[in-house]
C-alpha cells in the first residue's frame, strides 16, 4: 500500500487536470473568441450567458488539483512554482481578470467600461489558454535541476520552440472547443459565427496538434502516451467532421475526449517522474522521491472517496439546470415582443393634406352673426 498510494494520487492529479481542460477549456475559448463571435452587445451577452452560471465552478478544478498536488507531493508542487514561477504568475493574473471582468460587465453603466470588461475577458482568457500548453510541454522536454531537486533554469529556458509549439496547440484548441461549445449552446447570429470560427480553426489545430504530438513522442513516450496520442488525434478529427455536418453534439463530445485525453497524456509521458532533469537524469523528481509521508496519503484517499463523488454529482446538476440553449431574446427582452404586421403600403402612406377651403367656410367671419 505504501508504494501504490503515491501512484494513485498521481492518477488522481491527472484526472483533477482532465476535468479542468474539459470544463474550463471551452471557458477560455469563448473568452478568446468573444470579440469575433459576440458581434454587438447582444452577441457578447449570448456568448457569457452560455458559460455565466458554470465558469466559476468549472475553475474549482484547478484549485482542487493544485490543492492535491501541495497535499501529496509538496517537494513537486515546490519545484514547479519556483522553476515556473512567472509562467504561473501571469495565469493567476489572468484568471483574477476574467474573473473580475465577467463580475463586473453586467454592474457598468457605460459602453466604454463594458468595453474594458471585453478586453479583461480576452486577455484573462488567453494567458491561461497559452500558458498552460507552454507549461506542460517544458514538463514532458524536463527542466535544469541541481542535486536538491531545485529547478535552476530562468524563464527565458522555459520558451523553447516545443514549448511555445505546445502554448499554441493549447490555445488553438480551447479556442476551437469553446466555438463548438458555442454552436451547441447557443441561437442566432452567435450561433452562426461560432460555427464558422470552428471552421477556420479546424485544419491548423489539427496540423499543430499532430506536430505537437509526434514531437512530444521523440522526446519522451511509452505505451500509454502512444495510446493516447492515438486517441487525441482520432477524436480531434471526427470532432471537426462532425462540425462540418452540424452535430454539434457529437463534435463537443470528441472535442471533450481530447481535453480529457491531453492531460493523461502528458501525465503517461512523464511517468514515473513528475519533474524530469533534463541536464542530469538521477536529479529528476519521482512520484516516490516527492510524495507526502503514507498516512497523509491516506487521509487523503478517504477524504476523497466521499466528498468527490458529491462534487461531480453537484456539477453535473447544475449543467442540467442549465442545459437550454441561450437566444438573444434570453438576453434583450425587447427582442421578444411582437412586432405590429403593417404592410409595405400602409408603412410608406403619405396623409394627404387638410382641405382648407372647407375648412375656411365653417368658420364664423366676426359681425356676421352678431359678435
């Protein structure tokens, strides 16, 4: 049980991690398309009215994976913030201005400040997006690292061409998944320009992606990685064929497949490590160098084993609440209200003017009749 249990956890974190691509990845890809997809300010309002009641608890999962990975192996989750500390940093700024301008679009009173919201959106949105490709490709390449498992290389040894190729397949994908969220969420105009958003992405995340993961595999693959990769890239097309015909459907559930499937993959790749040394393989940091002591890894199995279920129970409820597709009449109840039918003849009828002579004969001329 001692030797299996830091395992486990290992598998747990990569599944907190697939949870969070599949949830909180079509959040960011509608962040970063909504100055495309949103159109005017109904537009904008139907594509944050698709994610508004679910964002925020999509980004518990992020918070519950990093909370695991301090919990279990606090050695890794102090190696990886340190040597990935301005990488992290900027996803944490971007995430705290999304959130602030999602909260905040709906209380200002001016275009311009809503404006500001749209760009907040954007940007908070596509930090993430980017940087966490950038940050799980330098993982799967490994970092410099001394004896004490300390990462020594600065930021700049972080933007390496696999790295900056993993940030793009990340943002092209969560922007091509969150259009295909949008098609399955959505009615009207947005409906109709996210569908072609997916379109245009399609062909260069696919050709990206397929880069990305033959590469990742010269660098560092088994079985499992292999199998995945498979999987990825198998669910990636059918996703973009089944687009093309209109199931929207069927695409956001092959779609989902490859967001689940990416951390796994990534997590399979590194296996047994959790930070590979890439100067000076004997340094790297192990799922068994860097795990906590047995009985906090029990502790946390059996927490786990009850509360979990709760969570994903709850979530998957509150998807169901909200499983309606948003239409700009959601949004603009003005653009509910019946319109009168008034013909093209009675619209351009021009009243024809007073007759003022019979008027002029009606009128009493004054000392006629006595005044």
């Amino acid at each position: 049980m001692t030797s299996v249990l830091p395992g486990f956890w290992f598998g747990v974190i990569a599944v907190l991690w697939a949870g969070f691509f599949l949830l909180e990845g079509f959040d960011f890809g509608v962040g970063v398309l909504l100055p495309w997809v949103g159109g005017d300010e109904t537009g904008r309002k139907v594509a944050l009215r698709a994610i508004g009641p679910v964002w925020d608890g999509n980004e518990v999962w992020l918070l519950v994976a990093g909370g695991a990975t301090f919990a279990a192996f606090p050695s890794w989750y102090a190696s990886m913030f340190a040597g990935l500390y301005i990488p992290l940093a900027l996803i944490l700024a971007g995430l705290i201005v999304r959130g602030i301008s999602i909260e905040y679009r709906s209380k200002v009173a001016t275009a311009s400040g809503r404006a500001w919201c749209d760009r907040g959106m954007f940007i908070g949105s596509l930090l993430p997006a980017l940087l966490f490709g950038v940050a799980f490709a330098d993982l799967i390449r490994g970092l410099d690292m001394n004896a004490e498992h300390q990462v020594t290389g600065g930021f700049f040894a972080l933007v390496s061409p696999f790295g900056v190729l993993g940030g793009l397949v990340s943002l092209g994908f969560f922007s091509f998944h969150g259009a295909v969220f949008l098609t399955l969420r959505t009615e009207g105009p947005v409906r109709e320009r996210a569908h072609r958003a997916a379109r245009l992405l399609a062909v260069p995340v696919v050709v990206a992606a397929a880069g990305f993961l033959v590469w990742s595999f010269e660098l560092r693959g088994g079985a499992v990685s292999v199998a995945m990769s498979a999987l990825m890239a198998v669910a990636l097309i059918i996703s973009v064929l089944l687009d093309r015909r209109g199931r929207e459907g069927w695409s956001f559930a092959s779609s989902a497949v490859v967001a689940v499937a990416f951390p796994v993959f990534v997590f399979a790749s590194l296996w047994p490590d959790v930070i590979p040394a890439r100067n000076h393989g004997p340094w790297s940091l192990t799922v068994h160098n860097a795990s906590s002591s047995h009985y906090t890894l029990v502790v946390m199995t059996v927490v786990a084993l009850i509360f979990t279920p709760i969570v994903v129970v709850y979530q998957a409820w509150a998807y169901w609440v909200f499983r309606a597709r948003v239409s700009e009449g959601s949004v603009n109840p003005m653009a509910r209200l019946p319109r009168p039918a008034v013909s093209a003849g009675e619209a351009y009828q021009v009243t024809s003017p007073p007759d003022l002579a019979a008027i002029a004969k009606d009128v009493p001329v004054p000392g006629e009749r006595g005044d």
